[in-house]
C-alpha cells in the first residue's frame, strides 16, 4: 500500500474538526490566480508545540471527494509534506490550462489542507484521541480579460425581496464577473432590523437566494440589506443597499 492510501485510509477513521483548532495555518482565507500567472505561492506555518503530517488537494466544489477521484486544471506541490514546531512550507500552485476555463467571469474551486498529528508517545500510557484537522478555503480562477473592479462588485449586486407567507425571499443578483462573498446579509426596515443574518457566495452573472423566515410583518416591511462581504485580502467590509420589493 503506498503512503497516499495509506494516509487516506487514516483519514477516514478520523473525525475532520473546524479549522479553529489547526496548528497549521494558511496565510490569508483565500487564494487568487489570475488566469495568466506561471503560479501562485500559499505559505503554511506550524504555531503547533509538535510536527505535522500534512496533505494539501484542490477540489472543484465537492467538500466530500477524495483527492485521489478530483481532476482540476492545477498541479500542486508538494501535495504531502511534514512541517515542524515554528516553521512554514509553501504551496505551489500551477494552472495547467486543462479543460476549458470561463473567459467571461471567475471560477471558483477550493484549497485544502489537512493536517494529521503526530502519534502520542504509547510509553505514556494515556488514552488519546487525535482528530485530522482540515481547513478548506476559495480559490478563484480570474482571467486577465475581465473588466472592472472585484472591490466595487459587492456594491453593484442587485437586491430584491420577495414575501412568501410569513417569510422573506431575498435574491441577490450579481451583474458582474467576479464571486462576491458575503459574511453577513441582514434585512433592515424604517424601525430596526428583520430576520436573522445569513451568509452565502452570489456567482458572477448569476443570483443567490437568501430565505428569512417570519421576517415579514405587516406594517414593517423590509427597506434596505445590510451586509458585510469578504474583498480580495480576506478582509470583512460592510455594505448597504436599497431594497426592490416584488408582490
């Protein structure tokens, strides 16, 4: 059995925890390639106290895939590597140019990184329980002859709500080339807020659907959304916007 299978057979005995609890950390929450780069480098730092066993794939959107089953349009290096206490490694990625890439607006796929902790000192005579960490985070895939700006993108979506009974139906949509992601989308009405907040990624040319329920009372009608969206640095920044309201 080779080392790949023998790492994805321990994965699967593994509980994959929140990556809150990862010693090894991606620098940033997201990853942009421009579509004409050579490559693009991801640096990862072990703050852990011990040594790392890490494998890192790329997935096209299926969060349940294994990487020995995904074929995406990159070649990633090193794919399986230890770091140690204090140190970093960097990722290289590589557009291959396989497959048909949109040239009118982005895609998305997403960067893992799992990390498997070294196995306890047996002498100890404890019990142990290891959890495989994984931290998942976007890569966007941005042709060079996309027009305009991805930082103005939030504040072009296009909102309008639509009452369904007691509940609110909030569609976004986004007139532009690039992904837009949203930490927090609230409704707001003349007297305070209405619904609680959700989040979600309205694609570029393309709208999102966001459900309220029993957001909606009479004499209380939505007026504006609120909401704070991701730019290209991982950072949050909030938004507002005027409302459309459809019977």
């Amino acid at each position: 059995m080779t080392a790949r299978s023998l790492l994805l057979t321990f994965i699967t005995g593994l509980v994959l925890c929140a990556s809150s609890m990862a010693s090894v950390v991606i620098t940033g929450t997201r990853v942009v390639y421009p579509l004409n780069a050579k490559d693009v480098s991801v640096r990862l730092t072990n703050n852990g106290s011990f040594p790392s066993l890490v494998q890192a794939w790329i997935d096209d959107g299926n969060v349940s895939a294994s990487p020995e089953t995904i074929s995406v349009p990159f070649i990633l290096s090193p794919p399986m590597f230890r770091i140690d206490p204090t140190h970093s490694q960097t990722l290289r990625l590589v557009y291959t140019g396989e497959g048909k890439a949109a040239r009118d607006r982005e895609t998305v796929y997403w960067l893992n990184v799992l990390e498997i902790p070294p196995k306890p000192d047996a002498s100890a005579g404890e019990n142990n329980l290891q959890f495989a960490v994984r931290s998942r985070i976007k890569l966007f895939l941005r042709p060079p002859e996309l027009t305009g700006d991805p930082a103005l993108a939030p504040g072009l979506l296009n909102w309008r709500v639509v009452r369904d009974g007691p509940s609110l139906k909030l569609v976004a949509f986004n007139p532009t080339p690039f992904f837009v992601s949203l930490g927090e989308v609230a409704l707001a009405s003349l007297t305070g807020s209405l619904g609680n907040s959700m989040s979600g990624m309205v694609p570029p040319l393309s709208e999102q659907t966001f459900v309220f329920e029993e957001a909606y009372k009479e004499g209380q009608p939505a007026t504006s959304v609120k909401f704070k969206y991701v730019n290209d640095y991982g950072a949050f920044v909030d938004g507002t916007s005027d409302l459309k309201v459809a019977p």
